[in-house]
C-alpha cells in the first residue's frame, strides 16, 4: 500500500514536460514530471511520449511492489514507507512559513505593514493547502493590504471567502472595501457596498459615510457627491474637515472641469474654518489598532506622508487639498490667496504646503520664484526633505531650458552630497521627466539613471522605455555598456509586465 502524503505541498505529479513540480512558495513551475531522486531518470522524453528508460523503470517497480504486497518482503515495504514519510515532512518543515492561524496571521500582518500586498492572496492559499482556518483577524489583514495595495479584485475575492464561511464583515472591514473602490474609482461598487451593508443589518458609521463620499470624489462623481452632503446634513450630521476635503476633490476631478473651479476652493477652504475637532472626529479604535489614518482611509494627497513627523500638521487638512488642488491647476493667483488666509488664520505653513507651493510656481514656469520659496524655508532652520529637492529638480526641467537642466543638475549634486536619496517612485518619475529631453547632453537622465543603479533600483517600465529611447535617438553605439544595461533592463520589465502574443 503506497502511504498517503502529509501535504498537498510539495506533492509528486506526473505530467507533460520533464521536470520536478515544486510548490509555488518555490518560483517553479507546478504539475512537470518528475525526475527520481539521485538515480539520474527521466520519465518523458523530449516529445512528450515515455522514454525507454521510464518504461524499464516502471516495469521493475511494478514487480517489486508486486512481491513485497504479496507477503515477501514486507520489512523493506515498511522501510521504504518510513523513509519516504520521514523525508517528506522534514521537506514540509523546511519549507514551511507558518504551522497555525497566529503564525500566518503574523506573516500576514508583516507583508501588509511592508507593503507587499501582491502576496497576500499567495499566503491566503497556502493557508488553504495547510488546512488552517482563518479568523476575522485573518480577514481584517487581508482587506486591509488590498486596501493599501488598491487591490479590488482581491479585496472582493477575501470579502466572499469570509462570508462563505460564516463570517459577517463588521462595519470597519465594509470601510475598508469602500476605501478600496475610492483608490480604483469605482463608484459604483462602493455604492454597492453601502446596500449591502444595510442587507446584512451591519449599522453604517459617521466614518462609512465619510468614505463613501471620497469615494464618489475619487471618481469624479460630482452629483453623488452633493447627494451625500444633503443626506448627511438632513440627518443632523455636520461636516467635518474631511468631507469640505472630499468636495474639493470632486470638483477636481469633475470633468470637464468648471471656469471657476478655483473660487469653490478658496470658498470651501473658507467655509472650512467653522469644523470643530471635537464634535467631528469620526476615527475608531479599529483603525487606531491597525494604524490607518483618515487620511488613508479617505485617499487624501496626504496619505503617504501622515506619518512623517513634522512634515505636516493635521489640522490643516482642507488647505492641504486645496493647496494641491491649486498646483494641479498651476494657478498661482489661488496658491497666493491661500497663503494669505493661513497668514489672517495665525497658521504657519508646512512642509507639505511650502511642497504644493513650489510645485505650482515651477509648473507655472516661474523658477525663480520656485527657488526662492525652496532656499527661504532652508535658511529658516527646517530640516529638508527629498520631496523639496526632487521638486526643484523636476520644475527646473519644465520647457528643457540650458538654465532649468544646468539647476537641476546642480540640485541633483547637492541632494546627494547631503544624503538624501531618490526612492523607486521618485527616480521613476524623475527620469520620465528627464528622458523627454530631445537636446542638450542628456546629462540629467544619465545622472539619475546612475543614482538608482548605484541602490539597485529598477525604475518603472515607462520610464525605462523613454529612458532607452532617448539614448537610441542619440546614435549611441550598439556595443554601449549604458545602451546595454538598458536595453536588458526593458526587456526583462516588458516580459514581466506586457502581455504577448496569444497572452490574455
């Protein structure tokens, strides 16, 4: 009797292309036949059909296993069973991540408070293979790092595992999926959620409402948006910083976009000033535990620097999405009238503020005035950030100018000598901007390409293409080291990332 295996994982299966199926944990491919252990054999041969040797190896095994089932023996079927048991379960615990629910909770809280949300759902069925049933705890993680990772299908993949198994999604989690349908701007599902939530008798908070609403904003959906305001004030609710937040966002991201978009900021920045703290906090202890702000939970401009100390202060929320508001547009008249109500409001600008500032005077062309606001916040005594120095660098790109890349060259030195160095997302954008240079030496876009590479940085697939097609406008020979690394470096992102011919 041939012993059962332990684990699914790591299982023996023969199939049609010639080699050892391991689990997925491993990066090879599953179902490839196998190839026995230290003897050397091959069952296929190289068209598919069972080779000679395959064929002879059967037919004596099939004898051996024969005579040992047939009483004679017998001792060497036991050894042959314990051994491949006993080697087969110190496989298993080699490769082996986690045993129970606490130890795949644990790798699962790790994944998302790293980011690496694309291997949630690997983790999640590696729990399934093991036999180990997760717990709301399982879940909340989950739906938390696809909310973080903008992962909707995956998201919605959790949502009905954990119904399918007898578990109601409490009112935090229903935030969370909200939130999710913000990032992707899908409107329509959030809305869906809100239903649904309401079918499970799952009572919506102040926090549901809030979410749903930068929901609609996110997506552009002005009407709906409006449609919430009225709902939430004929209910008695008043609006808190958030929603005057989300207001201006829709109006952003209304298109086509109204004449006088920029005077609804300033007045919902002004009406703004009557939100109390106190009476509208809408945060709970779910989220405090989890350490998601609002400013997460409602994909505000802020999101990703909340939790940099000192580099914003919380209660200038609304200013801070009208200030980035007012930079997308590139109107400096708005940014300057802004400036002037924090100054009547007693309120000092912040980093993130003195950020969307210069941000607005380098797109509207103006990089002396750029400048000035970067070297009057240095030589005030704050600490400078990276963000600062690679907006100086990207706004003195703006038009390809001798004078812009000649400053932003110099700025790309200076950040560098003081430590301060380009995340993949920074260095992505930043050769993307460098890249479209069609004159001069190219000497930015070589300069940042270094900086990365020097970190092991692989930068995005769209600015790799521009990068390796800026270098081929410039004649450089085929045999180039640069033009090679870059021409490896596109192929290995195109393959991972394009599709190919008869690839969905």
């Amino acid at each position: 009797m041939r012993p059962k295996n332990p684990s699914r994982k790591g299982r023996l299966v023969f199939g049609p292309s010639g080699s050892i199926p391991l689990s997925k944990r491993t990066g090879l491919a599953p179902l490839q036949i196998i190839k026995a252990e230290g003897s050397g054999f091959s069952g296929f041969g190289s068209r598919g059909k069972p080779s000679t040797g395959f064929l002879h190896f059967a037919s004596s095994m099939k004898f051996l296993f024969r005579s040992v089932s047939a009483g004679y023996n017998r001792p060497l079927l036991q050894a042959l069973g314990c051994r491949r048991l006993s080697d087969v379960t110190a496989l298993k615990a080699k490769r082996n991540y986690a045993e129970n629910v606490s130890e795949y909770n644990t790798v699962l809280t790790s994944l998302v408070s790293k980011r690496r949300n694309f291997l949630l759902r690997d983790v999640y069925d590696d729990m399934m293979l093991d036999g180990v049933q997760p717990t709301r705890d399982t879940f909340q993680a989950l739906i938390i790092g696809t909310m973080r990772g903008a992962r909707l299908q995956d998201a919605l993949y959790f949502r009905d595992e954990m119904k399918a198994m007898g578990l109601v999604p409490e009112v935090a989690l229903y935030n969370h999926l909200i939130s999710t349908c913000g990032k992707c701007k899908n409107s329509d599902l959030a809305i869906q959620i809100l239903e649904e939530m309401k079918r499970y008798d799952v009572k919506p908070n102040g926090q549901t409402y809030v979410a749903l609403l930068n929901a609609c904003a996110a997506a552009g959906r002005l009407d709906r948006v409006l449609a919430i305001v009225r709902d939430m004030t004929a209910a008695g609710a008043a609006l808190n910083k958030y929603c005057y937040a989300g207001l201006i966002t829709a109006h952003m991201n209304k298109m086509p976009r109204a004449d006088d978009i920029a005077t609804k900021i300033i007045e919902f920045a002004e009406q703004s000033k009557g939100w109390s703290s106190v009476e509208a906090s809408t945060g709970n202890a779910a989220n405090v535990m989890a350490g998601i702000p609002e400013e997460e939970l409602y994909n505000l401009p802020t999101a990703d620097v909340v939790h940099r100390r000192g580099f914003l202060n919380r209660q200038l929320t609304v200013y801070h999405v009208a200030f980035h508001a007012c930079a997308d547009l590139r109107n400096v008249e708005a940014i300057e009238t802004l400036l002037e109500m924090l100054k009547k409001d007693r309120k000092t600008p912040d980093t993130f503020i003195v950020w969307q500032t210069m941000r607005c005077y380098f797109h509207a062309g103006d990089i002396d005035r750029g400048v000035q606001i970067f070297q009057e916040y240095l030589n005030g005594g704050k600490p400078p950030t990276v963000e600062l120095y690679a907006t100086v660098v990207e706004g003195a790109m703006v038009g390809y100018t001798p004078r812009g890349m000649q400053l932003a060259q110099e700025t790309l030195v200076n950040m560098t000598s003081r430590n301060f160095f380009l995340n993949p997302k920074m260095g992505s954008d930043l050769l993307l901007v460098a890249a479209g240079e069609k004159t001069g030496g190219y000497t930015n876009a070589n300069y940042i390409w270094d900086l990365m590479q020097a970190r092991n940085i692989v930068p995005t697939l769209p600015a790799v293409e521009a990068y390796y097609n800026g270098l081929k406008d410039r004649e450089i020979p085929e045999d180039d080291p640069r033009l090679q690394l870059v021409s490896r470096t596109l192929n290995n992102l195109q393959r991972r990332f394009r599709t190919g011919p008869g690839r969905p």
